[in-house]
C-alpha cells in the first residue's frame, strides 16, 4: 500500500503577491516567498505559467512575479548574459531569445531600473594584447529608468 507524501487536507495555497519567483527543475517547481520560504510543488512551470498569466517566463527554467523585479542589467551585446535582480537581491539569468520581450514588459511595471552594460572596445583602451573581436574591458553604465 503506498503512503501519501503530505497528510490529507494539506494543501499549499499562496496569495501571487507573496511569490517571487519560481524556478523549475523536470516536473517539479520551487517556489520562493518573499518570507524567504522555498516550497517545492509537484507542477511544472508551464502549469503554473497558465494558472498565473501575470508572471513572466524569463527563462526555460525560471518564471517571475514582475511586481517583484527591481533591475534589470542587459549585456552589451547579445553574446553577453544579461540578468533580471529581483527585490531580494536574487540574480536571475534572462535568455537571450526572451531578453527584448522581458524589457517590453517590465517597462510597464513602475519602479524598475534598467542598466545596459556597454563597453570599450580594444582601440579605447591603450594598455594590453589586442585580440581582435573581444572587449578589453567591460564598463557598467548608463543607468536610467523603464518606462515613464
């Protein structure tokens, strides 16, 4: 006979203002509370994508609760990873197809920053190798708020 994994009657309910975020792993889904909470749900993110539509698919593996984003730091060129800091300070990777979309629609939350990582290229810089095609160095910039 097979026992179940939570007694009955025990269920999670969560109000969407409380969630950060959720990262996913095959079938399973944590969940991170603005308490500092992680509880793991046995539903995929799709499912919850489609339960939620507020929230925000910004990676294959994580989906946010957009009232919850602060910035958003996007790299200088595609190539570069550019990332989404939530309120708590969590640094969260976007993916390089979703970075545009992501942008589009955090520019209608208020409140959040928007940093675009730019960089000089190697005939700015006078000291150092030349490697053509690489940054020499990266310089974080060019702070300014989305959408007003």
């Amino acid at each position: 006979m097979k026992t179940p994994l939570r007694p009955k009657g025990c269920h999670n309910r969560f109000d969407q203002r409380t969630i950060l975020y959720l990262t996913g792993e095959e079938n399973y889904s944590h969940v991170h509370l603005m308490n500092g909470k992680v509880i793991l749900m046995s539903r995929t993110l799709k499912w919850f994508e489609k339960r939620w539509p507020s929230f925000l698919r910004v990676h294959k593996h994580t989906l946010i609760n957009p009232q919850h984003a602060s910035r958003v730091k996007r790299g200088a060129r595609l190539t570069l990873p550019s990332y989404l800091i939530m309120r708590d300070q969590t640094q969260l990777l976007i993916s390089r197809r979703r970075v545009n979309h992501v942008i589009a629609q955090l520019s209608l939350q208020q409140g959040v920053v928007y940093e675009n990582r730019t960089y000089r290229s190697q005939q700015e810089t006078s000291h150092g190798m030349s490697i053509p095609g690489l940054p020499k160095t990266i310089v974080y910039g060019e702070m300014s708020r989305v959408g007003h």
